[in-house]
C-alpha cells in the first residue's frame, strides 16, 4: 500500500516540475515574441490617464495624439530598448480632475504631476509601481488618506505630498521603504495629516530630508529620535502639535543644515548645538523652551535664521552671537535678561533683529549702527535706557524701527530724517523730550507714533505738539 501512494507523490512531483518550466518557458516565449506587448498596456495606460484629466485647451495633453508615438508624447520618457514608460512629468500644466489606476505603467521610475489642480484620491494601484524611485504630487489639492499600498513601492528615494488636502495618518510602514532619501509631506490644509510619525521612519538610517511642516501630527517623534538618523540634512516639523524634548542626541547628527521645529508644544532646554556646523536655520519659536540660549551657538559660522521668539528663555543674550556674519535674530518674547552685547552690533550682514517683549536693559548699543544691511529693527518692551544712538542713522536700508516701552530719554536724533526707506518708526512710551525732527520719515504722520513721551516739541503740524519756544527751558533760552 505504501509504494503506489509514494510513486504517485513522486509522479505529481515530476508533474508539478514539468509545469513550471513549461510555464516558464511559455512566459520567456511570449516575452521574446510579442514583444509589444508592453508597449502596447504603457500606451493604453497613458491614453486612460489622458481621458481621466481634464486638461486646458491646446494644454500640454493635445500633443498626445496620433500623430507621434507615445514615447514623444510631451511630458513621456521612454526606455529605449523596450519602449516602456519610464518617467512622466507634466509640471506646472494646470491639469485638472483625478489620477485614473496607473498601476499597468509597471516601468515608471518617476512620477512628476507637482503644481497642477488634481483632485480626488490617490490611486491604490500605484503600490504596483515597483521600480518607482521619485513620487512628486506636490501642490495639487488630492484628498483622502496617504495609500497605505504606497509603502509597497521598495525602490522610492523621494516621495514629495507637500501642499495636497490629504488627511488621516502617515501609514505604518513608511520607514519600510529602505531607499527612502527624502520625504515631504509638509501643508496638508483643511483637515490635514494627523496621528504620530510611525516609529518605522526611525529606521530610515539614509533619510535626509524629513518635513511635516504644517499638519496636525502629534506625538514626541523627536524625545525617541535616538541614534538612527545620522545622515539628515533637513528635519522639518514646524506647526503641528507635537510634545517632548529635543533630545541631546540631535548634535551627533552633524551634517545637519536645517531645524525647524517652531510652533509645536516642546519642552526643556535648546540643546547645545555648537558642533552642527552646518547649520543654516535653527528654529524652536513658539515652543515652551527654558533655560539660556547657548553660548556655543556662536560657533555656527553658516547661521542664517535663529528663530527663539515666544519661549520661556532666560538668562543673557550671548555675545558670541556677534560672530555669525549672516544672522536674523528672533529673539522677542522671552525673558531675556542682561545688556544688549555690543558684539551682535557688529554683525555685518544682520537683516532683521527682533528683541522685542524681553527684560534686556542698559543702553543700545551705538554699534548697532554698524548694521548696514539692517531692515527691521524691533526692541520695544524692554527697560533700554539712554539716548538712541546717533549711529542708527547710519542704517540706510532701515524699514521697521520700534523703540516703543522703554527708558529711552534725551532728544530724537535729527539724523533719522535722513533714512530714506524708514516706513514705520515707532518711539512712543518713552521719555524723550526736545524737538521732534520734521524731514524724512517725520513727515508723514502716519509713519510714527511718539506718544507717552511728555517732553517732546516741535515736528509736524498735525503732531499737534507745542512750539518748542513755549516749552521752559526753550523759551528761557530763547529769550535770552
Ligand atoms: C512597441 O515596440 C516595438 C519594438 O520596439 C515597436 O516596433 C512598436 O512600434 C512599438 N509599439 C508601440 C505602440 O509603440
Ligand atoms: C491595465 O492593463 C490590463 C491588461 O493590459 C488592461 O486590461 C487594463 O484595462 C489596464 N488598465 C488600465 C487602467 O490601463
Ligand atoms: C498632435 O500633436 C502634434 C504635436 O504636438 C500637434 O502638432 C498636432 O496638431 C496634434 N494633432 C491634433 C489632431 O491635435
Ligand atoms: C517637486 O516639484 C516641485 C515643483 O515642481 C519642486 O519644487 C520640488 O522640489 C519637487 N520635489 C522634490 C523632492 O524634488
Ligand atoms: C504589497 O506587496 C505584497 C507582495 O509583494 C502583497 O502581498 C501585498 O498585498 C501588497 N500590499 C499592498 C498594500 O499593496
Ligand atoms: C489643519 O487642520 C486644522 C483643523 O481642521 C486646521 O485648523 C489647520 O489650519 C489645518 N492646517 C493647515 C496648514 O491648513
Ligand atoms: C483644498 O484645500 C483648499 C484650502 O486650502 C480649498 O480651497 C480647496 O477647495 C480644497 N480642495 C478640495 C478638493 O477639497
Ligand atoms: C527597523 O529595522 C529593523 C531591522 O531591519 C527591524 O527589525 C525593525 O522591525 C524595524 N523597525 C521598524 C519600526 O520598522
Ligand atoms: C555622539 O558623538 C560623539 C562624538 O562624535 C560620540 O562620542 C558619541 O558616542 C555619540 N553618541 C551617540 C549616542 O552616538
Ligand atoms: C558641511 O558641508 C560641507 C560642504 O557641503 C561638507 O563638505 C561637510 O562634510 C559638511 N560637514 C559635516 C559635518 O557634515
Ligand atoms: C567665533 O568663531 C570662531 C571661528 O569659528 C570660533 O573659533 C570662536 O570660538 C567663536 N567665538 C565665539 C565667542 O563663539
Ligand atoms: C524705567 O523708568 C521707570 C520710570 O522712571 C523706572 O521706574 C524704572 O526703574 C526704569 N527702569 C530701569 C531699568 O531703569
């Protein structure tokens, strides 16, 4: 009983062997000697993505016709071998309506339809684009959930959603996508992408480029960033509603060039980040930060943008500081403490510098006029005491000056008149007194304000201050 039932099993395995190979050689066959085969579903699949779009007239899909083969249709990119679709990029075409299955264009390695009016979801089948390497759909308004099929795409390096009106959670297996290099997914409006970063991105040990600006993720993704992504060059999560720490970790990241984690609910303290040499933009605004801003910061020669302003900073601001040629400085907000360094004033290329809202004291700084390129200036509401330095009119870019809410005593320096680009100077609630200049920015009302000032005279008609040779002291002179 027992040989019949093993010959038999032998007997189906040689079968099942036979089979195999015949259908391999069936495939192999039909491959070599149809060889239009793919050809012909790639035409088909970009005539059903044609009929799918609403196009503009004479747009960019009337050339898809006819008359030329697909592989020079606009916007099409051919292997040359097999003539199979391999890139699609229409950029910038205004083609509206929804993506139709796109699954059958299996040799597509790039997807480009950034900057147009798509609608609607974004196709599943797209998880059977196996050899596709870059994914750009940014700044359409495609709705609904990221595909989950989408992580099936092994060979992606960048995938590219900013600014859709997509919603629900990033999918789970995101950081399966080993090749991954850069992801955006940043100003998802109306109800935009929520839920946590999975813990799967951790993963992506090549990741350069991570943003998530402008959502509703939450989570402390940054607390448990641990040793993984050593290689990121630009961390974006500003505006969502994310928790926790920056962990200290952040500094092993070395090549990084940009942080923006502004606007979120983060905690503790700005971690040392003197050795991130690299590093172009700090921002942690509007986060709940304490502590002192660190003094090591002053090492990062390439700092363009340091955004600290409405945190719970304390202690002084670092002279240090001084030594980053490139600066804009947001600092307002805080609970700054101490003088102003003469140091910063030196900063040669410094564009914007707000200060406003701290509890910085002692006199402003005559360097500051040193600031050539200086066109916003703003360090109202803080006890800054002294004259204004004469210096400032030195600042010939000025737009914005707010000296509101502080000691400032002594004269208006007649030498603001002279600044040129000066829209809006605002010096009320201090305790200036003298004549107010009458040229320049003074001439127009509606560009200054310096009221809660009790001593000051002259200026302008519709300023409505007294003549200054009524004020004592004036007049006494004047009648002398
Ligand atoms: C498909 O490819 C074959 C061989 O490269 C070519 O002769 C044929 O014209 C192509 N068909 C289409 C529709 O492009
Ligand atoms: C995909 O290809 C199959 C087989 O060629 C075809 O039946 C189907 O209609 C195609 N689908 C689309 C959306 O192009
Ligand atoms: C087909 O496309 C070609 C190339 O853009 C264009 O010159 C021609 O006018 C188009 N033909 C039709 C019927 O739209
Ligand atoms: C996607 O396309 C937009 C505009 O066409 C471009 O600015 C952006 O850099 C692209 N994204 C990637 C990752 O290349
Ligand atoms: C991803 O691919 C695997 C096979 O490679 C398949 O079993 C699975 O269903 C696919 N998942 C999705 C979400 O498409
Ligand atoms: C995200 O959705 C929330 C709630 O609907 C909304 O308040 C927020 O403005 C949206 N974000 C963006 C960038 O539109
Ligand atoms: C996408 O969001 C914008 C607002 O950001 C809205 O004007 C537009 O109607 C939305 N599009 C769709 C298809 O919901
Ligand atoms: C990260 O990768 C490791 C090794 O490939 C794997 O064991 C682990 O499950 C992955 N973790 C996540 C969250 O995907
Ligand atoms: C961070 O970098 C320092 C110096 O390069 C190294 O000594 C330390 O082990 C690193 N820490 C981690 C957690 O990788
Ligand atoms: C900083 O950037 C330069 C130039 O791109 C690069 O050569 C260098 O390796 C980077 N430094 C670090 C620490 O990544
Ligand atoms: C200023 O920059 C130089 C050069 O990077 C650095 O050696 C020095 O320590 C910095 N000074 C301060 C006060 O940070
Ligand atoms: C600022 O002036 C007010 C009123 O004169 C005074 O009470 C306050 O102590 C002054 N602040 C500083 C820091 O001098």
């Amino acid at each position: 009983m027992e040989m019949p039932v093993f010959s038999l099993r032998l007997q189906w395995w040689f079968f099942l062997v036979n089979l195999v190979i015949c259908i391999r050689s069936l495939k192999l066959e039909s491959l070599s000697s149809t060889p239009t085969f793919g050809n012909e579903t790639d035409k088909l699949a970009l005539l059903v993505f044609k009929n799918h779009l609403a196009d503009v007239p004479n747009g960019v899909l009337s050339s898809w016709n006819d008359s030329l083969h697909f592989c020079q249709w606009q916007g099409v990119t051919c292997s040359r071998r097999h003539q199979r679709v391999t890139v699609l990029r229409l950029e910038g075409q205004s083609l509206a309506g929804s993506l139709p299955p796109i699954g059958n264009l299996t040799f597509l390695r790039e997807l480009v339809l950034s900057n147009n009016n798509l609608q609607g979801s974004i196709p599943t089948d797209i998880g059977l684009l196996r050899r596709l390497q870059h994914l750009n759909l940014s700044t359409n308004s495609l709705q609904g959930e990221i595909p989950v099929e989408l992580t099936n795409c092994s060979n992606l390096i960048t995938v590219d959603l900013t600014r859709n009106n997509l919603t629900g959670q990033i999918p789970f297996p995101f950081g399966h996508m080993s090749k991954l290099l850069i992801l955006r997914l940043g100003r998802n409006s109306v109800n935009n992408l929520s839920g946590m970063i999975p813990s799967s991105l951790y993963n992506l040990s090549s990741a350069i480029e991570l943003v998530f600006t402008a959502n509703r993720l939450s989570g402390n993704f940054m607390s448990s960033m641990r040793f993984s992504l050593p290689q990121l060059l630009r961390f974006a999560i500003a505006q969502n509603q994310f928790i926790g720490i920056i962990p200290d970790i952040l500094s092993n990241i070395s090549g990084l060039e940009l942080l923006d984690v502004g606007e979120n609910y983060l905690t503790g303290q700005v971690p040392d980040i003197g050795n991130l040499i690299n590093l172009t933009t700090f921002g942690v605004a509007q986060n709940d930060f304490t502590g002192v801003i660190p003094t090591s910061i002053g090492k990062l020669q390439n700092l363009r943008q340091l955004e600290l302003s409405w945190n719970r900073l304390s202690g002084l601001l670092p002279s240090s500081l001084g030594n980053l040629s490139q600066l804009s400085l947001y600092l307002q907000q805080n609970l700054l403490t101490g003088s102003f360094p003469a140091e910063v004033g030196e900063l040669k290329n410094l564009n914007e510098l707000l200060v406003s809202d701290n509890k910085l004291s002692g006199e402003i700084p005559m360097e500051l006029g040193n600031c050539l390129v200086l066109e916003y200036l703003d360090m109202a509401r803080n006890s800054f005491l002294g004259n204004i330095p004469l210096s400032f009119g030195f600042l010939r870019g000025i737009r914005f000056l707010d000296l509101s809410r502080n000691n400032l005593s002594g004269t208006i320096p007649k030498e603001l008149e002279h600044l040129s680009a000066l829209l809006s100077l605002n010096l009320s609630y201090n305790y200036l007194e003298g004549e107010v200049p009458s040229g320049g920015v003074f001439k127009n009302v509606s560009g200054i304000s310096i009221t809660g000032n009790k001593k000051l005279c002259g200026g302008i008609r519709q300023l409505q201050l007294p003549a200054c040779s009524d004020i004592d002291g004036f007049t006494s002179q004047s009648n002398w």
